[in-house]
C-alpha cells in the first residue's frame, strides 16, 4: 500500500512538472489591436459617463448627429437596442459584452448595415479623477470580399467620432 501510494505521488508530481514546463513556455495571447480607434477625455464622473451608455434607450441624446431615436428590449448582456439613424436606416444590435465593475460594453449588429462578415463594438470608460474620465471606442471588423475595407474603416470612424463628440458635449453642459 505504502508502495502504491508512492507512485501515484510520484505520477502526479510528474505530470504536474510536465503541464508546468509546458505551460511556462507557451506565449501568452495578445488582443488584436482594433481596426478603428477613437478616444476623448471628457470633464465628467466616469460612473456618470457610463451610466449613460449603459443605458442603452438614451443613443440620441448625446449622438443625435447620427441617431434619431432609439429603444432597448433589456439591459445588459444580450439586451438588444434598435435605432432610427438620421439618414432613414434602421439598425438593429446586441450586447455582446456588458461589465459594469470595468465600465466596458460590446456591441455587435444583427443586420448588415455595414459590408462586413463581423463587427464589433467596444465601448470602455476610465476614471481620470474624480471629474474626469476617457471614453475609447474600439472597432473590430472584416471585410466582405470584394469590399472596401478603408471605406469601412473611415465610415466607422466618423459614427465614432461623430458619437465621442456629441457624448463629450452631452456630459460637459450637465
């Protein structure tokens, strides 16, 4: 028994030697950096900042450039926001990722408002103070074939830059 005993520790010590060597010489994974990114810094309590985004319904009020109105069936993750965009389409999308504790959330289309296999959303607010916080939005995307992708890419970036803009001026006349 004493024998028995032995050798299975010896067998588990091993194998927990060999996962360790192996896993030591594995390289970690790194995130894709995002194909479109845009950050602003705006004079506003982050949890304020984020309280409004996460409030998926409130769009057109602080990116009215862009969207005329809006709804949400939900909160959180898998809630699905639809939008009234002031050019007369209709877009549809679901949270993907919603985390409060690290203000971050992720949208994702369910039509093909763009010409694209996927796109992604990432939306994350960071304190800079007390009164102060940055907002980054983070595009991940591919292409159709056959399609433009810097056509995409500068689309993206305006709805980015249009939205920042209007979500800045929104927070800062509160």
């Amino acid at each position: 028994m004493k024998n028995t005993i032995s050798k299975f520790c010896l067998i588990v010590l091993l194998l927990v030697g060999i996962s360790a060597s192996a896993f030591s010489q594995m390289k970690p994974a790194k995130m894709l950096p995002p194909k479109v990114k845009r950050i602003v810094t705006i004079k506003a309590p982050a949890n304020e900042v984020w309280k409004l985004i996460a409030s998926l319904e409130k769009v057109e009020e602080y990116a009215p450039a862009i969207v005329k109105s809006s709804s949400a069936d939900g909160q959180g993750r898998d809630a699905v926001r639809e939008m009234k965009m002031v050019d007369g389409s209709d877009r549809l999308e679901t949270v993907l990722i919603f985390d409060p504790d690290n203000k971050h959330i992720c949208f994702i289309p369910f039509d093909e408002y763009m010409p694209a296999e996927y796109v992604a959303v990432h939306i994350y607010v960071t304190a800079q103070g007390p009164n102060k916080c940055k907002v980054s939005y983070r595009g991940y995307l591919n292409v159709k074939e056959g399609q433009s992708e810097g056509k995409l890419i500068r689309q993206l970036g305006s709805e980015f830059t249009q939205t920042l803009n209007g979500l800045k001026a929104y927070m800062e006349a509160q």
